[in-house]
C-alpha cells in the first residue's frame, strides 16, 4: 500500500535553527510508530544541517530531497518567484512589489493565486514524481506548512493514502 505521513513546518525548524532537539524527536518517534522506510523532503538541496537527515541516518531509513533545484524549474515549468512578483508589478501598474499582508488586497490575491498555480502546484508535481520514483513505502514527507493542504490533495488524487501528522509542526511547540 503506499502510504505518506506528511509533516508541514518551517525550513528553520528542518535546518535545525530553532528546536532542532525537540524536531529530531518528534521524527524520530513519527518513524519509529509508522515503520517509514523512506524520508522525503522539501528543502534546499545544498543545505548544510537537515535534522531529518541526521534522524534517517540515526534510523538507517532513506533520505531524499524531493525539491527541485531553482536550476530545474524552466525543465519543470515552475516559474520563479520573482517572474511572478514582476508580471503582477505590470498587471497593477506598480513601480515596486508592494510589502502587504493583507489578503483582501487585489494585488496580494493576485499574486498568491498565481503563486499557488504557476509555483507550488508545479513543485509539488515534481515532489510526488520523485516518491514515486524511489517506491519505498511508507514514506515521511517534510514539507513547508502552506503545503499540507494542496499536497495532500494531490497524493489522494493519485491514490496514495495521506495521513496529516501535523499541519504546522511547531507553531505550538515554540510558543508553550
């Protein structure tokens, strides 16, 4: 059966800059009670510290990055953040990128709609090809939080059975 248990957080909790202890635990007690035999992450490949790493070497469990590289994203159709940033600059007539976390702003709708179809969609593409290309289950994936969503609706689309562990691994960790 393939089977993803999937984790969203924030890449400084994955780097190990903010409670890598108390991440490395809560993983490794995730692999241990769900026997994962494959560890899949959303992160830079050229990072230095991923605490997921450590742990799959701890565990002898395989660890791969399923991000594209920013050199792969013309191969994948994944279009560059800043491309997007510019083309809604042009539609709203904007001399620069406004710096808004209102989301009833027109143009912050504008920009998180396309960044949703013409960045992550197509990343997370990717993501999914390359589990399925390794065909080791049950798998951890290790994604950014605004992910868990939109993923987990991609892997039940493509019958593979998704149990959310955490939504945003972290957020109630660093504030108890």
């Amino acid at each position: 059966m393939r089977k993803i248990f999937l984790v969203g957080t924030e890449h400084q909790y994955q780097r190990g800059e903010k409670l890598s202890h108390e991440f490395g635990n809560f993983l490794q007690k995730v692999c241990i009670d769900a026997k994962i035999r494959l560890i899949a992450e959303e992160i830079k490949l050229d990072e230095k510290l991923v605490v997921a790493r450590v742990i799959a070497k701890e565990l002898n469990i395989h660890h791969v990055i399923i991000d594209p590289d920013p050199s792969q994203y013309d191969e994948y159709e994944v279009k560059r953040i800043n491309r997007i940033q510019f083309e809604v600059m042009q539609l709203f007539d904007l001399d620069s990128f406004p710096d808004s976390n209102d989301i009833s702003d027109p143009v912050a709708i504008e920009y998180l709609e396309r960044m949703v179809e013409q960045h992550n969609k197509p990343r997370e593409k990717v993501w999914l090809s390359r589990i399925e290309a390794e065909n080791i289950w049950p798998t951890l994936v290790i994604c950014g939080a605004g992910h868990v969503t939109s993923f987990s609706n991609l892997l039940n689309h493509n019958d593979i059975q998704v149990s959310v562990i955490e939504k945003h691994w972290g957020r109630s960790v660093a504030s108890g």
